[in-house]
C-alpha cells in the first residue's frame, strides 16, 4: 500500500500549523493599496483645489478658464516631473530654474546676435544644458558633497554668467528679436503653437506635459533605470552593494534635470521671442514645492512622476484662480506655503503607514 501523504496544514503532532504564512503572499486590500500610493495627498488637493474655485467662479470652471490655468501648470509640471525624479534619487537641483534662463537666452543669442537658424541655436542650447546637467551630477558623485551646495553653487555662477553675458552680447539685459530668424515658424510650431478645443484655445506646451508625465511614469514604474533610481534614493550605500550603478543613475538623473530645463527655456524663448537674463530665477523652489505637494520625500527613495503634475496643476488653479475670485496676489503665496507644509505632513503619515504595512 502507498503511504499517505502526511496533510500540509497538520503540525508535527498532527495538529494544525503554527508556521505563519509568507508575508509576501498575505492579501493587501484595496484601500490599503490605495493609501500608500505618494500622489494621493496631491489628488485630493487638486481637487479641493478646483471645488474651492469653481464653485466661486464661473470663469474659472468654464473651457477657456480651464485653458488658462493649464498653461502655466504645463511648463512648470515638465519641470517638476523632472524635479520629482531627482528628488526620488536623494538629490535636489537649485540651478534648475535659473538653467532655464540660461538655455532660453543661448537659443535667442545663438540665433540672433550669432545669425543662425533658430534650430541651429535650439541645438547648441541642448548641448549646453546637458554639460551643466553633467557637470552637476558628477561634481555630486565624486566629491560626495551635498546636492544642495554644489548646485547653489551652480545657480550663483548661471546667475552671473546670465546677466554679464547678456549685457556683453546685446548692450541690454534682454535678447530679442527671435521672431525674424530663420527657422522660427517651425519652431513656433512645436514649442508654441495652439489648437482648439471645446472651442478654447489649448497652448501645445500642454499636450508635452501630459507626455512627458506619462513617459517619466513609465519609466519610474517600468524599467530597470527606475528601480535604480528608487534605490538610489533610499540608500545608496546598500544599492551599490547590490550592483545598482547609482553613479551613472545620479549623472543621468541631473541630465534629465537639465534637458527639462532646456525645453521649458525653449518653449519660454520662443513663445515670447524675446528674452530677460533674469528669466527662471526663483523658480527652482516652486519645482520642489509641486515634487513635495505631489508626494517626493525630502529624504528620496520615495515619490510619483504623477504626484509631481498634480502639484503642478495645483500650482496653476491657484495661480489663476486667486485673481478670478478677485482676491490680492500676495495670497497665492500663502496658499503656497500652506500647501507645502500640508503636503510634508501628509507625506510623513502616508509614510509611516506604508512602513507599518511592510512589517
């Protein structure tokens, strides 16, 4: 006679199994699953957001309203999504917005003062955006020295470098004349053009917002380079130990940085035609308040490319809808602020939350 195979849930008595089950296997309900996610916070937010200011102004909820808040959420959510990648791999970039400044005033040098096709100057601009990205990131890897100071240095010689060149170059603190090179109306196309929906006029800056979201998304949740740059960010140490090249993610993490900056600067340059030497200066910090609202730690290995647009998207109704609601401007800031610190609150409990469900 075969032996009968002993019961798998009976213990070495006979009895029922005290072994706990694989917390790998152990169901994970929906809300829980729903709770951790880090861009949570920042879609109740913007939809408090636009209730706040919908229900107050039919402008604000109407299609061109709509239009209008969306186009400055555009070229800062292209920023912030590239922000928000960085921020996952433990660093910040304090250079970003001034480097916009810096690659919108190249393309109008460039074409203008040097005579060139506007895509020849587009072309130089990504160039030099991608050795400033460079430069960062390896400065950062190899000195070990925090983000924060090597890419405050950067901001502080950008700054300069911005406004004496410009004077040098122009006579003036503004390159202009963007409009009459060669190559323009093409580029116009791309980088400015609009189109018509729901019978509102929608900016095309808006349309690569939604790409690049979805894009960086994919990446971050699908690639083998966004499982480096989750680890990167939550430890270094422990990631290189595993075979992550956080090097080269970190490089190629500031690079992105700075190819974003490139495009917004673009997208700037020839929108207006004309450009300031203080254009993007500031900006750098509403970049890592719309990370931070879309639900990046401060302490990266953690945060959405998603989170990051709707930080974004909050900034725009906000910014918008305040003067809608007639309101001084001065509040936007509060709203700001206030925002922010909801947002790192937030972020702290969801946080908490997800550690406590790992164990």
């Amino acid at each position: 006679m075969a032996p009968v195979p002993a019961d798998p849930g009976a213990g070495a008595a006979g009895g029922p199994s005290t072994q706990r089950a694989d917390e790998r296997l152990s169901a994970v309900g929906p809300l829980r699953r729903l709770l951790v996610k880090p861009e949570l916070g920042a879609l109740v937010g913007a939809i408090a957001v636009f209730t706040f200011f919908a229900v107050q102004s039919e402008v604000f909820r109407s299609a061109r309203g709509i239009a209008n808040w969306l186009d400055p959420a555009s070229t800062l959510g292209i920023m912030a999504v590239a922000v928000a990648l960085l921020m996952i791999g433990g660093h910040f970039d304090l250079s970003a917005g001034v480097m916009s400044g810096t690659t919108a005033l190249t393309v109008a040098i460039v074409a203008v003062e040097y005579e060139q096709n506007i895509w020849v100057a587009i072309g130089v601009s990504l160039v030099v955006a991608l050795l400033l990205g460079f430069f960062n990131g390896w400065l950062v890897t190899r000195t070990g020295l925090p983000s924060f100071i090597i890419t405050l240095g950067t901001f502080l010689m950008l700054q300069g470098l911005n406004l004496g060149l410009t004077k040098l170059l122009t006579g003036t603190v503004t390159a202009t004349g963007l409009a009459s090179v060669p190559g323009y109306a093409s580029a116009e196309w791309v980088f400015a053009s609009r189109m018509t929906i729901l019978g509102a006029e929608v900016r095309v800056a808006v349309l690569w917002w939604v790409l690049f979201t979805a894009v960086a998304s994919w990446v971050l949740l699908r690639t083998r380079f966004g499982n480096w740059v989750f680890a990167t960010g939550g430890d270094e140490v422990a990631a290189r130990n595993v075979g992550v090249p956080a090097r080269r993610t970190t490089i190629a993490l500031f690079m992105t940085t700075s190819t974003a900056a490139w495009f917004v600067g673009t997208t700037l340059a020839v929108r207006l035609t004309s450009v300031q030497a203080n254009t993007g200066t500031g900006q750098e910090l509403i970049y890592i308040v719309a990370a931070v609202i879309g639900g990046c730690l401060l302490t990266g290995g953690f945060g959405s490319a998603i989170g990051a647009s709707l930080g974004a998207l909050i900034f725009g109704m906000t910014q918008l809808g305040i003067p809608y609601l007639r309101w001084d401007a001065d509040w936007f800031y509060f709203f700001l602020g206030a925002m922010l610190l909801l947002a790192v609150l937030a972020n702290r409990l969801v946080r908490r939350y997800a550690e406590a469900a790992r164990r």
